[in-house]
C-alpha cells in the first residue's frame, strides 16, 4: 500500500482541479488513514484518492478523537502554503469504505 500524499496546489494539479470545479466547501466522503492521538493529527483519504490533512479539533462531535478505518464526511478548506486539509470531519456510522456502496447516499443525507 502507498502512502497517500496531502494535496498541494503544486504537487498534485488533478486534485486540486477537482476541488476548485467541486467547490472547496461541498461535502466529500472518505475514511482515515492515520491519526496520532497525542499530536491530534490526522489523514483523511477520499474517495478519489486524495490524501488531506486534519486537526482534531475538525472533529464535529467534538470528541477529539477518531479510529483509523472510519468513514467520515468532511469538506475541504485553503490552508497556509497552497495545501488543503479536511474541516468539519463527520463520523459516519456504518461499514468501512469500499466493503459496500450503500452507505454513500446515507452518508450525505446526514452530512
């Protein structure tokens, strides 16, 4: 399995192209790929393959915490340096992403 990359403006002109024709603030499914308890930091992959960045404090429950593996929603803002990160990350109840497709559309009926 290859490391996702976080998505630059420079580095990766597909996804940013498709953020900008999206709209940075439209809602994306994805599931976590790595979070770091003690720093509160985490990657979130999409559905598309691009790799964001995000705090815990993202996290709209407000638990600060979250299980790699999790289906999430979240939207994707600008961040300092030409990158993006994932805000207003959104557990979703159900199973992992790519075990089923069903789940998508109740994702973003709750989102």
């Amino acid at each position: 399995m290859t490391t996702p990359r976080l998505v630059t403006q420079g580095e990766d002109r597909a996804a940013f192209e498709d953020i900008a024709a999206a709209g940075s603030r439209s809602t994306r499914l994805g599931r976590v790929e790595a979070f770091d308890v003690a720093q509160g930091l985490g990657v979130i992959v999409a559905e598309g393959g691009a790799a964001f960045g995000f705090h815990s404090t993202a996290i709209i429950d407000g638990s600060r915490q979250i299980a790699v593996g999790q289906p999430v929603a979240f939207v994707v803002v600008a961040a300092p340096g030409g990158r993006y990160e994932a805000a207003s990350v959104s557990p979703i109840d159900g199973p992992t992403m790519g075990s089923t497709t069903g789940w998508r559309l109740e994702a973003l009926e709750r989102a």
